[in-house]
C-alpha cells in the first residue's frame, strides 16, 4: 500500500509538471489526470472507510479527515495559484494570467466552503459543537469572505481591463490570510488540533491520507484546468467584441 | 507611466502592504491581545476583572476531580494549566452534557462566567482532540461514539 501510493504520488506529480512544462502535451494530459483522479477518488473513500482503522479516542467518527484535509489542502493550493497568477497578471499583463486567477479564486472558494462544511460535521461529535470563534475557524471564515468578495468584484467591473487589475490587486492583498490560516494553529491558542505530521499519525492512516490528497490533487488539477479555459474563453469573446465582426471588404475573401 | 510600468508599482505597493500586514499579525503583540482562551492561572491573575465577562477557560480536566450529578444532567470538575498535579486549578460547573470524549485527564475549553465563589459557570464545554492519530490497542474496542450520542439524547 505504502509504495502503491508513493509510485501514484510521483505519476501525478510528474503529468502536473508536464502539463506545466510542455505545452503540447496540454490536450491530453488533463484526461490521464482525469482517470487517475477518477479511480484514486472511490478506492480512496474505501480505504478511508473500511481499509484504515479506527482510531482509539474517536472510534470511527475521525475517518472524514480523509476528506476534510485533502479538500482544505485542495482550496489553499487553488487560493494559491490566484495570488501567483494576480502578481502575474501585476508584473506583465496577460489574458492567462487574468484567467487563471478567476479560476484559482473559484475553485478555491467551492473546495473552502465544501472542507469548512466536512470540518463542521467533524467538529460536532468530536468538540461537541459545530462551530466555535477559534482562531483557525475564523481566519478560514475570513478567507471565504475575501475570496467570494474578490469574485463579486469581477462580476461588478465590465471593463476587462480594469477588471483584471483591480482584482489582481485584491488577489495579491487577500494572499495575506493564506499563511494565517496556515499558521493560526501554532501562532494561537485554538480548539483546532496542529498539523499532523507522520510521527503523530499511524502509519496505515498516513498512507490512506496520502491517497486521497493524491486523488483530490488530481481533481483540482482537472477542475482549475477547465474553469481556466472557460475564463479564457470569456476573455477572448470580450476582448475582441468591438473588432469582431467581420471585416467588410475583398481582404475577406482571400 | 506606460500601464504595464503603472501596474508593476502598483504590485510593488501591493506585495508590501501585504507583507507588512502579515509581519504585524506574525510578529505583533496582537495574540496578546486577542485570546481564544485564558487558562487557569492566567484566568486567576486577572484577579477581580474576571469576575462577571463570560470568558473561555482552557485546560486539562484534572484526574480523579470529576463528579456527576445523581441524572448525570451536570457535571464537576476542575480545569487545570497541565497535567502536574501542584498546577493551578479552577473548579468548573458545567450543565451541558459533555461530548463523548469527555475524560480525565482531556483537554478542554468550556465557556462561561467566574463568581466570586471562584467556580465556573458554563453552558458550553468543548472537548479538543490532539494531533495523534492511533489504532485501538490490541483487544481495545474504538470508542462507541453512537452509542454516547444516543444517550447524551435520551438524557435531554
């Protein structure tokens, strides 16, 4: 089990960078991403509910960090690729840069929302309450908020320029949660347990964690790749609405 | 200024305000001033000021000091700073059905008011799990958490 899922790790890892770094294997890479992501997601929930043991203090109740820990992981990553694609887009102006950064803020917000639901849900058997105003709790609030305020914003700007930058701008500025919630947990007192590292969980939970961060980084590899070409494609129809029609002429026949 | 020129300043002013606003929540005194909870020595140093203020109190639940109710609908206890046992202790009167992990010797935060009694008050008990993830022991069964939900209804 350990070496199946450290040989899946690398697969993932080396389609992501060649998605990255050949950009002509851009059309089919996503679709293996796809299947691997495809498969890894249900074998992933079968080992996390019936593979793995239980644990002693929690009984069965703590399998949902399965779920809850590669989605929150999945929705900083994306929160991520927005704050590098807004400083992009600040540095040197481009469509791509642009779109990628609608699709980081989105796709993170849906994973954000989706893992602060799952944590919840965790939180009512285990802390006997669904909510409470610790540290890590409200600065993870806090970052939905910026982000669903960062997406409202490109929704009120029409003029795509001054759209892509005044965004760019609060990407760049709302970046500053992401290492907070990271960190609330050691910076503060909280109700929040700290980050497990592997000496702190049993191997054979370990492993199964690692699965599913595999499968959900597959997942959000496929989902940003698409609402990245959806933004893009938004883009270019804006861009080239004033020119778009066609040029009247004999140049159209040629 | 060219726009792309404009907007690298722009990122400039942007990256710094953004550092800057990091460095002071990282490295600022504002953990000192924004606390989660007290625990029970900081809660006994503020003297007289932490009677009244509903406040959180956090801490381990000292070994051999819980007592229930005779119905089980409330709960005693002293929340201690550690598990040493000469560290400073407040006893906690709590009327909320614990969660089922409720134990000697668990973390906890519950939320409540100091009388001048020097007892805890609380409505509002929150248990908190650590980082460490382990099968049961041999022949150990896992903690029934339905079971325990089950009753904590049926006593309601």
């Amino acid at each position: 089990m350990l070496y199946v899922t450290i040989a899946l790790f690398a697969l993932a890892v080396g389609l992501f960078a060649l998605h990255l770094f050949w950009a002509k294997a851009r059309g089919w890479v996503w679709k293996a991403v796809a299947v691997l992501g495809g498969a890894m997601l249900p074998a992933g929930a079968y080992f996390g509910l019936s593979w793995a043991p239980s644990e002693q203090d929690m009984g069965e109740v703590y399998r949902i960090i399965f779920v809850h820990v590669p989605m929150v992981w999945a929705a900083l990553l994306a929160l991520v690729v927005n704050f590098v694609a807004s400083a992009a887009y600040l540095f040197k102006r481009s469509w791509t840069s642009d779109s990628l950064g609608e699709a980081g803020a989105e796709v993170g917000v849906v994973f954000g929302v989706v893992g602060l639901l799952l944590g919840s849900i965790w939180g009512r058997p285990t802390w006997g309450v669904w909510w409470d105003w610790d540290p890590r709790l409200t600065t993870t609030a806090i970052m939905l908020v910026l982000y669903t305020g960062y997406l409202a914003l490109r929704k009120f700007v029409d003029d795509p320029e001054k759209r892509a930058t005044w965004s760019a701008v609060v990407g760049v500025i709302a970046a500053v949660d992401l290492p907070i919630v990271w960190f609330s947990v050691r910076w503060w007192k909280s109700i929040h347990q700290v980050q497990s590292n592997p000496k702190t969980i049993d191997r054979s939970m370990f492993v199964v964690l690692v699965f599913n961060v595999v499968a959900f980084m597959c997942a959000l590899f496929v989902y940003l790749w698409h609402r990245f070409l959806i933004a893009k494609a938004a883009r270019a129809r804006e861009v080239a609405l004033p020119s778009a029609l066609p040029p009247a002429g004999p140049q159209e026949a040629a | 200024m060219t726009p792309g020129a404009r907007n690298r300043f722009i990122l400039a002013v942007a990256l710094l305000v953004a550092a800057g606003a990091l460095a002071f929540i990282a490295f600022g005194d504002i953990g000192k001033n924004l606390v989660y909870y007290w625990s029970p020595s900081e809660m006994l140093a503020q003297g007289e000021r932490a009677f009244g203020p509903t406040i959180r109190l956090g801490g381990v639940v000292q070994p051999g000091s819980v007592e229930w109710s005779a119905q089980k609908t409330s709960v005693k206890f002293r929340v201690a700073d550690s598990h040493k046992s000469e560290s400073a202790s407040v006893v906690v009167h709590c009327e909320q059905t614990p969660p089922q992990m409720f134990r000697e010797g668990i973390g906890v935060v519950v939320e409540g008011t100091l009388d001048k009694s020097q007892v805890f008050k609380s409505k509002r008990l929150m248990v908190n799990h650590s980082n460490e993830y382990r099968p049961p022991k041999e022949g150990e069964k896992p903690a029934d958490w339905k079971g325990s939900v089950s009753e904590a209804a049926e006593q309601k």
